[in-house]
C-alpha cells in the first residue's frame, strides 16, 4: 500500500492509497397581532408543527403507548383478536401526540391495518386515521392452499425481476386488508436481484383460499436524503428505503454503499442506516456512530461518479456501470484514506484524534481516480509513470471539485486543503506552483524519476495547471495563484474543460503502464490532435505548457 501524501517535513503521517491490488425570549411585553412584523409571524411556530424530541422523550412516548396498547385498541372499538404494536410517535407544538401503530388479528400480521391515533395533551382521544376502514374479521385460519404453492406462484411472478429468489423464511400467513374485505393469506419476499443490478425485494401477497395474486410491492426504494457533511456543508444524498429504515445505499450509481467499520481494519463493515434519512450532524465527532464522515463519503462518492459520467461519459471507475462502496472510520487517529482495487473500495481514516476524517471533496475524487487509472492505462506506481498516476488523480480531484461547485468547498487547485494534515491550514499539493508545498518538483530532469511519486507527480499537475489557466498571477474563485514557467516564457491557458479532455482521452487512449513523461508529452499531443486538431490552438497550447515545465 503505497503512500498518497508522502511524508512531510510538517507531516507526521501520511494518507495512503493502494492501486493495486457535513428560542425567542420573552420579554413579557405584548404585541398585537397587527403590530407584529412578517418577521415575527414567521418566527412563531405553528401550533401543530412537530418538536423535536430527545431519544430519550421519544423512547419514553413509545414505550409509554405499548403500555397502554391494550387499553387503547379497546377504546377505538377493535375486536377482541386484534391487538396494537406501536411503530412511531409524533409529538406536536401544542402538546398532541399522534401514535403511529400496526395490528395484529389472532396472532398474524395484518397488511394495511395500520392506524394513527391523534390524542390532545389533556389526554382525550381526538381521532383515529386508519388504513382500512373494514372491520378486520376473518371466517376461517386455515389456508386452501399449501405455503409452498404461493411462495412458487409469487417467484413465477417475479422471474422478470431478474434473479429472483424467495426469503428463508418462506411464506408467512398475513391477514390482508389493503384492499376490500380482509381476508386470509400469504405474504412472500422475494430476494435477488433486479434487472439492472438493483437488490430485489419484492412482496407478493396470494389469497389463502384461492391463490390468486392480490397485491405485489417493492420493497427497495430510493430516496433523497439529507447530508450534514462536515466539508462540504448540507448536501442531498441519494439514499435507499428498505421497510421502514433508509440506507446509505444509492442505486442510482452503480449501488454504490457506505460502510462504518467502527473502527476496525477488516471486513465490510455494518452499512449506515437511518430511520429519519438525516445524515450526521455537520461537525466531527469520534464516536464511532458518528455519520457525518459517512455523509462525507457518501457525497464524494456520489459527485465522482457523476463528474466521470457527464464529463467524460463514463459510468463509474470501471466504466460498465458498477458502483464501488466506501468505508468510513478505518482504524484508530488513522490518518490515511485508501483506494484498493482488490476489493474496489474506498477507505478513510477518523484522522488525529479521530476528530478529522480524510473524507474531503478532492480526497475522494483523488483515491476513486486512482481505480479509473487502474483499469485504464495501468500506470505503474514507481518512477515516473508514478509520478502521473499521482497527478491523474489530483487532476481529476480537482476535476471533481470544480464540477460540484460546492459554496463549502469551492473548486480550487489546492490538494487536499480541506483536511489540513499539515496542522497549519496549508494545503498537501499546489498546483499552480508545486514546490511550494516543500518538496514536488516544478519542472522535469533526469532525476525527477528518483522522487517520491507525490512530489514527481508535481511536473504533471503544474502542466495541468497551466495548460488550463496559464501562467503568471490571478485569483480564481477567491485563490491567488502565480504559476511561473520553466523557459520564462507565457503560457495562455484553454480552460479546465478541455485540459481535462484532453488528460482523460490520453489516459484512456494513448497512455501504458510504463509511460514516462515524455510519452506523455507525445500522448497529450496525440489527445489534442484527435479532439480538436494537430493545428488547433489546443494542439499548441499543449505543447507548450510541456515546454513551459521543461518536458520536451
């Protein structure tokens, strides 16, 4: 596992990646309502808004209605088969409480029985909003037809679904009451896959007596949650429901999954699930609970497969369209994050004092780029092909950066500035000018190859740079940049999108394992050509910048 972020003079420890393998006082005065401001109507909260409650206030309601489930069921006028499972509690501004509750009838599960009962703070039943408005009644418990024939009418139905399986648990007896009369029947879930790779968990619901098919859903949704990263502030996730429970899960890319290893080093980890789809808190924490590094994770994740798929048209690090997945709390004070192309996964450390997780924008675009070189050119991780494999990554970092744009982390040609592993605020990597971070070169010679890759990689990221921006003095998005050249020469830069362009068809098209820095001279040059022309001012700009950083 070689070292993303070589050892610093101002660093202790570096990241590592392997390519291998986010109340109003009062003041006693009164107000007419005609003399308040908008301000202060829209401060008022809402009589029947919900408040928050404490784990503990919530568990104490819940705990609270179970007690009183028996009483309850009687009250609203239930049978005597049936009995109340409290299932959620909302408790408004005004003091009502609504209960949410599933039923039960003999002993079975009944299917769209589920009701909410809305009590006042004086204790008096207000209401009770029910699934079914059906009596739940059934003639007879005993089935016309065997478990095992609905559970293979409900896998026949299913075979479009992909590689459908059932559960090992089987067929279950349920009362149905989601639709008409309730009636007797057999609920099965069937697993595997849909067809487009996404887990499968269909319900299908066969009537007991008849085995017809009532009903069928899917159990896997998507949904949008909300990230409180701490990096890149309050961002939108695309997470998966399953039930009742939301999941770190996005199907929409490649199903890709974050993981909390809670510490360890091996395994998986246990996937981060949510009952409200609000991830973390926007602030770090070392508990390893905490999900804020996994919101983290997830967003860089998340916007590096959409920047390779609408800049380059490529859909995911392998391109056929296959998520990776992401593990968060890697160790102890670990401060590394990893790719590993072994198991197709990205890792990130909590940091020192596992208070500063390695899970910035640029960090993870950087190590998910290194498996996008790992199954294209291959470049070897020594000398000075290892040298470009750092720079594709803090290319393409930055690529994923910019294409964000993220007023938390605005895109800029600083690496890893975010995470200051320095201790300093400074920055890993600068592009404009590599040598300022003590030790990357700013221009090639015969022995840039005997570097460590993060500091040869400087030749390859200052041409980046200067092909996109030119050089001399500017500020872009609120950065100073003074990038000099190594003949004195000025250098006009096309812009960021086409350098990309460029550095992506010459990685995926013209570059090897073994190419050096002249070769990759030649396979830009090749990139330039075949994008816009061997006379195109792109053609020549790219010459140039080469020049500029004495690759020739």
């Amino acid at each position: 596992m070689s070292p993303l972020y070589a050892r610093h003079k101002r660093t202790t420890l570096a990241i590592a990646t392997a390519v291998a393998a986010g109340a109003l006082l009062s003041t006693g005065l009164t107000t007419s309502a005609s003399a308040q401001t908008p301000a202060e109507v829209a401060a008022k909260p809402l009589a029947a808004a919900p408040t928050a409650l404490s784990s503990a206030a919530r568990a104490g309601l819940l705990q609270k209605a179970q007690a009183g489930a028996a009483q309850t069921a009687r009250h609203i006028g239930l049978g005597a088969k049936e009995k109340l499972v409290v299932k959620d509690v909302v408790k408004d501004t005004d003091g009502t409480v609504h209960t949410r509750y599933e039923r039960t009838y003999a002993g079975l599960p009944v299917l769209g029985g589920d009701l909410i009962v809305h009590t006042a703070r004086s204790g008096a039943t207000e209401g009770v909003t029910k699934a079914t408005k059906s009596a739940v009644k059934v003639a007879s418990l005993k089935p016309q037809i065997t478990a095992a024939k609905a559970e293979k009418q409900a896998l026949s139905a299913a075979r479009t679904l992909g590689s459908a399986k059932s559960s090992a648990d089987g067929a279950r007896k349920v009362i149905w009451a989601g639709s008409g009369k309730p009636v007797l029947a057999y609920e099965t879930v069937v697993g595997g896959l849909q067809d487009d790779g996404t887990p499968n968990q269909l319900h299908v619901i066969t009537d007991a007596a008849t085995g017809k098919k009532l009903f069928e859903y899917q159990g896997i949704e998507n949904a949008t949650g909300t990230g409180k990263s701490l990096y890149s502030g309050t961002v939108s996730l695309n997470t998966t429901l399953s039930g009742s429970t939301y999941q770190l899960y996005d199907t929409t890319r490649g199903g890709h999954k974050t993981y909390n290893l809670k510490h360890g080093t091996s395994g998986t980890g246990t996937l981060f699930t949510d009952a409200d789809n609000v991830w973390g808190t926007g602030t770090a924490s070392s508990s390893t609970t905490d999900q804020t590094a996994a919101a983290d994770a997830a967003y860089g994740a998340q916007e590096t497969w959409d920047f390779y798929k609408n800049t380059f048209g490529r859909s995911g690090i392998k391109n056929n369209g296959v998520g990776a997945y992401s593990r968060v709390h890697y160790g102890s004070s670990y401060v590394n994050a990893f790719w590993d192309d072994s198991c197709f996964c990205m890792t990130y450390g909590d940091g020192s004092g596992n208070t500063h997780p390695l899970t910035s924008l640029d960090v993870a675009g950087h190590e998910m780029s290194h498996g996008v070189t790992a199954n294209t050119a291959g470049l070897d991780y020594s000398g000075e092909s290892g040298g470009l494999n750092e720079a594709t990554s803090d290319i393409f970092g930055t690529g994923v950066e910019f294409y964000a744009a993220n007023s938390s982390d605005v895109g800029d040609y600083l690496i890893g500035e975010k995470i200051d592993i320095n201790g300093d605020g400074t920055p890993l990597r600068y592009m404009d000018k590599p040598s300022k971070d003590g030790g990357s070169a700013d221009y090639w010679s015969s022995s840039v190859g005997g570097k460590d890759v993060h500091y040869s990689s400087g030749v390859a990221n200052h041409f980046f740079y200067l092909l996109s921006e030119g050089s001399g003095a500017k500020t872009i998005n609120g950065v100073s940049y003074n990038s000099p050249t190594y003949n004195g020469a000025a250098v006009t830069g096309i812009g960021r999108a086409k350098a990309l362009q460029i550095w992506y068809k010459a990685l995926t098209t013209y570059m090897t394992s073994t190419t050096n820095y002249k070769a990759a001279r030649t396979a830009t040059l090749n990139a330039a050509s075949a994008l816009y022309g061997s006379t195109s001012t792109e053609y020549k700009a790219v010459a140039a910048a080469w020049t500029a950083v004495n690759v020739s």
